[in-house]
C-alpha cells in the first residue's frame, strides 16, 4: 500500500512516546499485558520497572524529610567502636549540633553514624537515619527517631545533600570517603552553595590532606584553592562553629 505521496507505508507500533518498527514491533496492546494474568512476574525485575522504584523512593525521601529543620550530615565509621574516643566525639558532635538549632543526619548504621544519632536524640532533637539495603543486614540504630531506608545508594546521596546544610565527616572507611568526595565535587562545580564540610580528625585525614597537596595539586590534577573547600580540626566545639556558621543559621 502507497502513502499519498508516492511512498510506500511503513508500518510501525506506537507504544506512548515509543515508536516501534520492522523487527521490534511487539504483538498485543499495553492494556492486554497490563490485563494478562498469564505473563510471568520477570518484568519486575527489568529496568522500565526499577524507574518507578527509583522515582518512589525520590518521593518517599523528600514526602519524609521535606519539613526538617535545617540540619548537617553527620559521617563515619560503622565500624567505630563504642568505647572509642572517635565515638565520644560522635556523641559530642551529634549533642552539639541539635543545641545549635540543627537537625543530625546520619547513615543510620552503627559505629560513628550511631554516635551522632545517640548525641541528637539525647539532646532532644531530630535524629534522622538514612538506611540502605545491603547484603549483610544491619538496620537503623536505636538512637534514629526518623527513618528512611533505600535500595539505591544514588537516591539515598541526594537526600544526605538536598537536606543537609554541610558535613561534619569522622573517620571512616570507603563509603565515608565516597560521601565526601562527591561533597567535594559538588562544591567544587558550584553543584551546591555555602555547604561547609568539616573532617574531624587531624592524625587520621592528614594523610589524606598531605596526599591531596603532594601529588594531586602538585601533578596539577587540583588546584591549591580547593584545598579551601574544607576545614580539618580535632576541636569537637571548633567542628560544631565552623559547619553551623557557614551554613548560616
């Protein structure tokens, strides 16, 4: 069959905004596969239905932390010991912020991120956890009075900046490292504005400083300003000043 102008018909499938032709048409309409209770449950596991668990997760993140107060992500290892002085630190900080007006964010986890959440909740404040699904089971601490938890990490990341004023960053292992870098990064491309990020812990991120300075500046991969982008101290008071009044309350 010829179109009108001499060319002849293609054919082709229209799926929504999808255009279907030759070899990828598919057989059936969208409503008789939404009806057919006779398909197999694979589809919950292909990509076009991980969109909506995606954006269902976006919507449960910002339906549950939209009202907060202003508040300051608090890092660290899941690993840090309770009788540690590092987690006396994470008690200090999470208590200190909360007596400056400030909700705590954390992971949610144990270790470091429980220290914070434990500091807020005694200081009678909003003690958020942000869980994530991973293969060992940990679940959110006791001391969370707000949770979240997500299956993806991407989605769980854009939560700890969207509300969040700044970092106060313990030390920690990769997926601290992972939290601060991509900080980093966003302050550096001017992604975010007046977010300070604050690392708690001279003997232990020093190396990382002496690293940044040595090779990646030094091999012009950095510039020495960025340098700028955080402050370093083992002042649990100094840490607690600097993210709370550059982040302007």
């Amino acid at each position: 069959m010829d179109s009108p102008d001499g060319r002849r018909a293609q054919r082709e499938q229209r799926r929504g905004p999808v255009t279907r032709r030759h070899g990828q048409m598919q057989q059936g309409t969208t409503d008789q596969h939404l009806l057919d209770t006779r398909g197999t449950a694979d589809w919950v596991h292909e990509d076009p239905f991980r969109v909506m668990r995606i954006q269902s997760e976006f919507v449960e993140g910002f339906g549950a932390l939209a009202e907060l107060p202003p508040a300051i992500s608090v890092f660290g290892s899941a690993r840090t010991a309770r009788d540690s002085s590092e987690y006396e630190a994470g008690v200090a900080i999470g208590r200190g912020l909360v007596e400056a007006g400030f909700a705590v964010i954390t992971g949610g986890g144990p270790g470091a991120m429980e220290a914070a959440n434990k500091g807020a909740t005694e200081a009678g404040g909003v003690s958020v956890g942000l869980g994530i699904e991973l293969p060992f089971e940990q679940g959110l601490n006791p001391y969370v009075n707000l949770g979240v938890d997500f299956r993806y990490f991407f989605v769980r990341k854009t939560m700890f900046v969207k509300y969040a004023s700044g970092f106060v960053v313990l030390p920690g292992g990769l997926g601290t490292l992972d939290e601060l870098f991509e900080a980093l990064t966003l302050v550096q491309t001017k992604k975010v504005t007046r977010f300070p990020i604050v690392l708690f812990g001279t003997e232990y991120w020093q190396g990382l400083v002496d690293w940044l300075r040595g090779t990646l500046i030094a091999q012009g991969k950095a510039g020495a300003h960025d340098l700028q982008l955080f402050h370093i101290t083992d002042d649990v008071d100094e840490a607690i000043g600097l993210v709370t009044k550059e982040a302007g309350t």
